[in-house]
C-alpha cells in the first residue's frame, strides 16, 4: 500500500472531494492541513511517504527537502508549471514528477473582483454597512477608461474581453506579445513605458521567469498615473513588494489589487495589511470547486498510471 500525503490542504478539500475508501486497498492517505514551520519539520513530518500531493505555491520541493526523504517516488502538483520543485533532484533519484489541467477563467474572474472592489470601495463600504453608515465613498466608472495588460496569454486575453464589454480602453506589452492576436481582441500593443504611463488600470498576467522578476520596480510605479490601480493575480515576485509598500503609503498610485505575495501565506504583521488602499485576498484566484475536483482526481489518476507504468501528465 502507498502512503500518500496530501499537502497545505487549507480548507480541507480532499477528504470532500475524494472518496478515500475507494482507494484503502491501494493508498493510504494523510492529510496535513496547515503549512510546515520550516524545513526541518517537512522533513521529519513526510520522510515515510513514497508519494506527495501538493499545491502550487503553497510547500516548496526543494533540493534538500527531496534528497532528505528515502522513500518518495512521486511528485503530484496542481498545474502543469511548479517553479517551487526542484525538477533537477527529483530527476537524480529518479522521483516522478506528474501535473494536472488547471482552469484559467478563475484567476481572470478574481482579477476583475479586485478591480471593481476598488473601483467602487466595495472594503469601505462592506465595512461600513456592519458599522451602521451608509454611502461614505464615490466610486467611479470603468467605461471609457485604459486597462493596461502586462502578458496578453490566456488569462489576459479573457481580461481583455470583459474589459471590451465594460467598454474599456485595452492595451497590452509584454516581451513575446502576438500583435496579430492583439489585433484581433482590438487590444492597443504598447511599449512597456507607454502603457504604465497611460493606463488607469494596470493588471499583470505573466508566467514567472527570471525576466519578469521585479519587473514593476520604484521606477516603474513612478510612472503610473497618481490616479492609477496596480493588479497582480499571476506572481508576487514580478513586484518588487517593498517598493508597492512605499509607494501605496506615499500615494503615488491610488491603490493595489493583490491576490499573490512575495512570500505566501503572507505573514499577519506584512505592511501591506495595514494600508487603507491595498485589497487584499488570499492567493484565492485558482481555488475553486471545478479546480480542486480536477486537481485531486487527475493527481489520483496519475498515481495509478505510474503504478502500473504509464504514468499520466508527466512533467518529469
């Protein structure tokens, strides 16, 4: 019997989704719910499973965390891309490492909850009804304005569409961007400068790479209108996360969209959760029950392949 462990599962989701007993005579589960303290702990804590399910972003598989555990053999991850496993040491002690499909449309929904919570105060005026007020803010309207996409891919792209449909201004940079598809969305193809000069709203959506690491920068957010929203939903470390904190506290731009952090889960004293025109949420832009149902049952679909050697959605 396989011993699995199912990792930073939050809110519980797998022993929901996933009928164990079907599997008791082939995988033993356990389930671990909150985030390792450190390391050592992970270490200590997994060192007896052969198998690990785990959550992009969330327990990172490090070089020395997989050298340290004797008996894995399988790596199962939520998407297709994990920056956070070491593909280079699972390989050397011939671990396999398998992906799931991921639905884009969650991450472009929860991009446009965050622009229209700001753009319409939805924080203060939420708050503010539990405090017994009524009205206290002016929001504004979305028609007519300039969203300025950083990566034009399949999250951008169905960005664009509801932008179109709000009645938006769309343009987009990023450093392979396809003016043809751009063209054909009617979105603007700008320079990076350009677009942070001129857009009203500037959401990011770019796969993480060395390139894109502190893209948005001091420099960068002096150049963005005072008037200006910041959005990320992609990855945290595409902005420089101290240079945003200075830059919301100085009121440079009008406020920040985030759904991703530098470090996750981000820490309860961080700086950001004490800035009036910061909305924050919890790296919720993927979890959904259409996501998770599909996470758990094509990471259980990969196990059995490679079982029985034929091993599903293999990344490496």
């Amino acid at each position: 019997m396989i011993k699995i462990a199912v990792l930073d599962d939050y809110q519980n989701a797998f022993l929901q989704i996933i009928d164990v007993d079907k599997y008791k005579s082939k995988f033993n589960f356990k389930v671990f719910n909150t985030p390792f303290s450190d390391e050592k702990e992970a270490i200590v804590e997994l060192e007896d499973f052969e198998a690990l399910f785990i959550m992009r972003e969330r327990t990172p598989m490090t070089k020395t965390l997989i050298e340290s555990l004797p008996k894995l053999k399988y790596i199962m991850t939520s998407g297709m891309r994990n920056k956070s496993i070491d593909i280079e040491a699972a390989k050397k002690k011939n671990i396999i490492v398998c992906g799931t499909e991921i639905n884009p449309n969650p991450a472009a929904e929860i991009t446009w909850a965050l622009i229209l919570g700001l753009y319409r105060n939805m924080k203060q005026e939420i708050d503010n009804m539990f405090q017994g007020y009524w009205q206290t803010t002016i929001g504004f309207e979305l028609k007519g304005k300039m969203l300025g996409l950083i990566g034009l891919g399949k999250i951008g792209t169905q960005v664009a569409k509801v932008a179109k449909a709000f009645g938006m201004e769309v343009c987009a940079w990023s450093e392979n961007l396809n003016l043809s598809h751009a063209n054909e969305l009617g979105v603007l193809p700008m320079s990076k400068e350009d677009l942070l000069k001129n857009s009203d709203i500037v959401s990011i959506h770019l796969v993480l790479g060395e390139r894109y690491k502190n893209l948005i920068t001091k420099k960068e957010l002096g150049i963005m209108k005072k008037t200006a929203l910041l959005i990320n939903t992609s990855r945290g470390q595409i902005i420089n996360e101290n240079d945003l904190v200075e830059c919301l506290k100085d009121e440079k731009i009008a406020g920040a969209g985030l759904d991703v952090f530098d470090k996750e889960p981000l820490t309860q004293d961080h700086k950001l959760r004490f800035l009036p025109n910061a909305l924050l949420l919890p790296h919720i832009g993927y979890v959904t029950a259409e996501n998770y149902t599909k996470f758990y049952h094509q990471m259980i679909e990969n196990l059995v392949g490679c079982v029985e050697n034929k091993p599903l959605r293999k990344i490496s």
